[in-house]
C-alpha cells in the first residue's frame, strides 16, 4: 500500500527531485520511479485512491525525465536494460498477483467475466502508462537491440500470466451464458462484457506474432491477420457447443412442430444467432455459426420436412399455403444442395397431377370423347402450366432447378402419360386435336385471348418430344380445316405455324406454309373457274356444274325422290400440290353423268392453263349439300361427304336397290360400301330404310330404298361418316417412321461429310445432338448406319472397327 498522497503533492516533489537531481543509483532510482509510478497507478485502478488522478503534467514529465537520465547522462551508468527488465518484472507481478486474487475467492460464472473483463482493461491502461514512461526505451535500448518493445511485453505478459491460467474458466463462462440466452434465460445478456472477453481471445493472437508493437493503441487497431489461437480457442468450441445445443433442439422441435412451424422457427433462431453474432463475436465466426447451424437446423433435416406426409411440400402445394412454400424455398436455399428435394417432391407433385388429368379424361372417355371432354383435359393442362409457372415466378424466384422440374414433369405427362390402349388418343394427339378445335372456331375466343391461347399452346407443344408426329398430325387437321373450309381466318393459321417456325426452324412448317399458300392460291383460281363455268353453264340444259378441285370434291345438289326430275348442280375444286398435303388412298368412285361431265369440263379447262400439271381427283375428302324433297313437300339440305351424295343419286333413278348393285354402280369395295350405307341407314338421320337388322349391314342380303316418311325439326343437318381409312393413325406412324429414316439418314451424312472420321460414339452423339424434332431411337439409329455403309456413303475404318470414314 502507498501513502495516500494527493496527485498534486506527488508531482510537487517529483518536480523538485528531478531539478535537483544529478545522480542516481539503480536502486534509489528504480524505489522512486516504482512507488510513485506503477504502485500509484495499480492502486488508483483498484479503486484504493479513486477519484484521483494518477498523473498530472509535472508528475509525468518529472518521471519521465528521471527514467530518462538514468539511461542517458554522461559519465554515468546506462541503465537500459535494467529498467527494462524491472519494467517487465513489475507488469508482471501485478498480474500474478490478479490471477491469485481471483482463484482465492473461487469467482466463477459472470462474476469471473466481469473480473477478468476489468482487469484487462486495468492492464491496458498499465501497458500504456508503462509505455509512455518509458518511451525513450523503445526508442533507443529497443529499437537497437532484438528485444520486444514494452507494449508487447505488457501483452505476452497478460497472455502468459492471466489469460492462459484462466482461458478454461472464462470461456466455459462464455458458453454457459450464451446458451442460457439462447433458451431465454439470460434474456438482458451484457452483449458488452461478453464482446470485451471475446475480443480478448483473438487480441491475445498478437502476442504470438508481434514483437514490435509501437503502442497500444496501435495494436488494439490492428485487425488480426492470424486468429489462430481465437479459432482454436474459443471458436472450434463455440461451433462444437452451438452443434450439440440444436441437434438436441431439432429432435424436441421436430417432435411437436409441423414443417412450416419449425421452419418458422429457424429463421428466427437464425436471426438471433446472426445478432448475437455481430454483438459478441469477431467478424470472421458469423459465417461459420450461420453454416453450422443451416446444418443442423436444416440440411439434416430437409428430407423429413419436405417429405413429410402431414404438413410437407406436397401438402402445401395440395393445400396452396402459399406463404409456407415461400418461407421452405427462403430456408432451404440456405444450406447446400437444399432445394433438390424441394424440386423433386415439385415434379412429383405436377407428374401426379397431370396424370391425374389424363387419368379423369381416359376414364370418360371410355363411354364417350366428347368435345368437352378434349376441352376440359387440356384447359386443365394448361391451367397446370400456368399456375407452376407463376409459383415458380412469385414463390421460387425464377430458380432453374424448379423450372427444369416442371419442364420434366409435363414433358413426362405429354410424352408418357395416357393410356397404353392403341384406341385411346395419346395426350399429343390431343393437343393437336385441340388446337384443331381453337383454329376451326369450335372454341369461341376473342382477337385476344386467341393469340394468348395459341402461345400457351405453344407451350405445350414446346415439350413434345416427337414433334414430327404432332407436325404430321397437324397436317392432316390443318388440311381438313381448309378443305372443308372450317377455320377461323388464314391470318389465325399462319400466325400458329409462324410460331412454330420461330421455334423450331423453316423445315419444320414448309409444308404447312405450304398447304396454306396452296389453298389461298385455290382463291384466286377458284374465282376465274367460276367466271368461265358461269359462261358455258347458262347454254347448258343438264343443271351442270360449278366444282371446286384439288383433293376434295365440294358439290351442291338438289335431289328429289321423282324420278325423272333431273338435279341442278353447283360444282367447285380445290388445286392442291402434292408434295405439301397428306397422302391420300385413291378411292375409284363411278361419278353420276352430272358430276362427270362437270370434272371433265374442268380439265379440259385446268389442262389449257397449266398443260405441264397432271389431275389426281381424290373423292373422299369431297363434300357435297344435297336438297333433298320427301313426301309432304318437305325439304331438307343435307351436308354429306361425295360419297355418300353420289349413293343418294342413285335412288333418284330406282326405288330399291340391293348391297352389291350399289357397290358395283359406283365401283365400291364392300368396306367402304358398308361404312355409307350404314351412315345413311343406321344413323341418327335414317335417309335410307334397310331390310335386315336396323343396326348393322349384311352385304348379301340386304335392301335399301328412300325413306320417304323422313322427318327432322332441322332444316339443314349433316351425315357424319366414319374415316373410310381406318388405319388413319397407323398410316400416319408410318409416315412418320419413314421420313425419320430419311432424316436420320441426311443427318448421318452431313455429319460424315464434315467430319470425314469419327467413333461410332461419337457419330451417334452428333445425331442426337443434331436432330431437335424427335428422339431418335439408338436401334434406329444404327439400322441406319448399316443402311448407309451397304449403300457406299461410309464404311468401317479397318484400322479399328469402331470407327467411321466417309466415302466420297
């Protein structure tokens, strides 16, 4: 203990000593720079003379110029190291004696916090008075020797003698405090106290790797380049203690909560440890703690939230929590790898629903295939599309997994969903069955939504994986449209096929811009054909013909049941090019004399204008509206297909007449002929009466004649036909498995071409890679390159089997 001397009385004699002084010994020098410096000081600092200052000018100066002549007069002693080492000796025992001073009364807990807190603030102030008294030390004895300057000695000091008896203690402390503020204990934790001890452990890092610390300021500024010992230890133990506290507190939560409430959860005890973080702990451990705890918190755990039964992805996807999904994507994010599961339970959920769509409509589908039915199924498909699309937007931020879910999931439902039953439509079919119904005006849209309609659509088509099977079908949708003239506008069609030609390139719609060219070039024609049939028709007196040629047949008649009243007829033909149009089967039909002379006189005409062009009249596609007058006067136009048309004709010349006479009249096999007679005699419009059983035909006995007690409230009506190709849909696979061949062939070809020499592997990737309309099979794919090699185009390098070379 000093005496109890007022600053000023200090300073006073220190003031007269150091005027007067003129020599000092060691001893006499270091008692006073002893008592009336760092005794003076410890002892203000706990709190044995507190409220008064330690130093004024005077004191300062006078001590200071005492330390300093007793290293730099002349003739005299250089006392430098001495005091140096008595400096470092004295730092020393004051720490020592905190130390003992602690472990005698057994402070522990917060208590030991405040206490070591405090003290290494009381040595922070020591180590800069220290320094500062003995600056001309650092400046000389120091910087010409290799010995640590006084500031950190006064650091390795604290390290040494304090901070590594009491490491194990304080840092228990540390953790126990945060862990009961992590169950809201220790709700008004002193953020300050636990950052000032925390710092201490990465401060102390100095001490290990600096030396040459200029004054303590400078060093409590300096950002640690090494946190070697805080990491090892306070951090490594932090981490390992936050990993034990929420493996414990998951299980607890997991058991009570559902999945959002847990999440929920999470993100507030995220929060908290990111706040706690910033109060209390270095920069550099937030990461860290954040990532161990995701871990915990949810990586380990992702699979069970996502998956679970109750309240997991699926649920809330089922039941549109919204906000809940929002929160499981904000979370799962976080942590690796999160979001896979989330994408994955996504495309199970959309494959489920779309399957079952297709499931609901094949099932109604087997009584009947209405036009709602075709209409539901894929409206809801779309509404499917839309409504992930907007979850993926609004809810999933756009992320690429979510979208390649979808796409892999419709692409499944599109390509794979549906029945494995031949007769039954495949989910392309309908589409394309669909789409025939938005363009032919069966469903009523606006300018508008036609337009939005069309590129939803396109949507759909986008992920069809055989796009030249829908092309075909499209085709052959697109070629009834326009023959039977059932479509919105031309404007409409080429806005579709111009979107399909912006997606998948000009090859893929030329025949489609073709058979749309065609038809508006059939306008123009059809117009002069009229002007000239009008011409030569006004001399004739068999009511001839005005007909529209190509493929199709379109003719208007009057038929009545006199039998000697001749018919007037309107006669037009659509000129379609071959190679843009479907195939079809040539069907030989005996046409009446009117209809024939009608087709002969619009060849002789054709042939005059285009000599170079050869006619091939296709009969079933034709169509006709005959009027028809039944006993009572009552009248009737009919919409029916040639066929049928020129069956009727013939009643206008015989009342009765059998199977085969029908057949042979007009040159029909008996399939075809069964397939008429039953439209017009077993339908809901009964034209013809049959004798025999009503519902279906015996081609070798059965009679026919005019129903002439017809009746129906409509006054114009049509007789459907069933397909008089009933392999349609086979016809059209095999179109389709044909120009795959070709295609394939073409690819393989250019590619050699190019490349002159390549791996079957290779060869076989740069075609699949090539080809973007269909999914070539690998079988496939090598029949082909069989086919090419016996043809000559390549063959098999005999250096090594596995390879190709190109044949010029």
């Amino acid at each position: 203990m000093i005496d109890k001397k007022s600053a000023e009385e200090r300073e006073n004699e220190l003031f007269e000593y150091a005027k007067k002084m003129d020599y000092l010994s060691l001893e006499e020098g270091w008692q006073i720079l002893y008592e009336n410096g760092l005794c003076v000081l410890v002892a203000i600092l706990r709190d044995d003379l507190a409220g008064n200052k330690p130093f004024g000018i005077k004191g300062y100066v006078s001590l200071y110029t005492i330390s300093y002549r007793m290293c730099s007069n002349a003739g005299s002693n250089d006392y430098s190291k001495a005091l140096y080492d008595r400096s470092k000796l004295a730092i020393e025992t004051v720490l020592q004696q905190v130390v003992a001073d602690l472990k005698k009364n057994y402070i522990t807990g917060i208590d030991l916090l405040r206490k070591f807190a405090q003290n290494w603030s009381n040595h922070k102030v020591i180590t800069k008075w220290m320094q500062q008294l003995f600056r001309h030390l650092d400046n000389g004895y120091v910087a010409n020797s290799s010995v640590p300057t006084l500031t950190s000695v006064g650091l390795r000091a604290f390290y040494d003698y304090v901070f590594l008896p009491l490491k194990f203690d304080v840092r228990d402390a540390l953790l126990f405090i945060i862990d009961k503020n992590r169950d809201g204990i220790e709700e008004d934790i002193d953020f300050t106290l636990v950052r000032n001890c925390v710092d201490i452990f990465y401060t102390m890092g100095l001490c290990l790797t600096a030396s040459k610390l200029s004054s303590l300021q400078a060093a409590l500024s300096m950002e640690p380049i090494n946190l070697e010992l805080y990491i090892k230890e306070f951090e490594t133990y932090f981490l390992s203690r936050t990993v034990t506290y929420y493996t414990k507190k998951s299980q607890i939560w997991l058991q009570t909560d559902t999945a959002p409430t847990y999440l929920r959860r999470v993100q507030t005890v995220l929060e908290e440890e990111r706040s706690r973080a910033l109060h209390c702990l270095h920069a550099s451990t937030l990461p860290k703690l954040i990532l161990v705890c995701q871990e915990e918190l949810i990586d380990k755990h992702k699979s069970h939230l996502v998956h679970h039964q109750k309240c997991g992805m699926h649920f809330l996807l089922a039941n549109e929590k919204l906000n809940d999904l929002k929160l499981m994507f904000v979370m799962f994010r976080q942590v690796p790898q999160g979001l896979a599961p989330m994408a994955n339970s996504f495309q199970k959920y959309i494959l489920n629903c779309g399957n079952s769509i297709i499931k609901a409509h094949n099932t109604t589908n087997k009584d009947t295939a209405t036009h709602d039915n075709i209409c539901s199924m894929i409206e809801r498909l779309l509404l499917l599309h839309k409504n992930s699309h907007s979850m993926i937007r609004e809810l999933f931020e756009n992320e690429h997994q979510f979208q390649q879910a979808l796409r892999t999931a419709l692409q499944d439902i599109i390509n794979h969903g549906g029945s494995s039953d031949d007769s039954t439509p495949t989910v392309v079919e309908i589409i394309a069955l669909y789409l025939d119904r938005v363009l032919s005006g069966k469903i009523r849209l606006s300018e508008e939504a036609l337009e939005l309609k069309l590129d939803e659509l396109l949507q759909l088509f986008l992920l069809i994986a055989d796009k030249d099977l829908f092309a075909e079908i499209y085709r052959e949708r697109l070629a009834k449209r326009l023959l039977n003239r059932r479509f919105i506008s031309l404007h409409a069609e080429k806005i579709m096929i111009i979107k399909m030609k912006t997606q998948q390139g000009a090859p893929f719609t030329t025949k489609l811009e073709g058979m749309v060219n065609d038809f508006g070039i059939g306008e123009d024609l059809a117009k002069l054909w009229q002007a000239h049939y009008a011409q030569i028709g006004s001399g004739k007196n068999d009511g001839e013909n005005n007909r529209k040629n190509s493929i199709l047949t379109s003719s208007q008649t009057s038929m009545h049941n006199d039998l000697h009243l001749k018919p007037s007829l309107e006669f037009s033909v659509q000129v379609l090019t071959q190679g843009f149009w479907p195939a079809q089967k040539f069907r030989e039909l005996h046409l009446t004399r009117e209809l024939t002379n009608a087709k002969n006189e619009f060849d002789q005409w054709y042939k005059a204008r285009h000599s170079h062009r050869l006619l091939t009249w296709i009969y079933a596609l034709g169509e006709a509206t005959v009027r028809a007058t039944f006993h009572h006067s009552k009248k009737y136009d009919i919409s029916l297909s040639t066929f049928q048309a020129v069956t009727l004709l013939l009643f206008n010349s015989a009342s009765s007449l059998s199977f085969q006479s029908i057949c042979d009249s007009l040159g029909l096999d008996v399939a075809t002929g069964k397939r008429i007679l039953h439209s017009l005699a077993c339908g809901k419009h009964k034209i013809l009466i049959k004798t025999g059983q009503p519902k279906s035909i015996n081609h070798s006995q059965d009679e026919f004649r005019i129903n002439c007690e017809f009746s129906s409230k409509l006054k114009r009506f049509s007789i459907p036909i069933p397909s008089l190709d009933a392999e349609s849909r086979k016809d059209i696979n095999l179109e389709v498995q044909q120009q795959r061949g070709y295609n394939i062939d073409a690819t393989l070809v250019r590619i050699m071409k190019a490349r002159k020499r390549l791996t079957h592997q290779e060869l076989i990737g740069e075609v699949i890679h090539q080809i973007q309309n269909f999914t070539p099979e690998i079988k496939l794919l090598r029949q082909r390159i069989e086919a090419l090699i016996e043809r000559g185009y390549i063959q098999r390098d005999d250096a090594d089997p596995r390879s190709y070379i190109y044949l010029p």
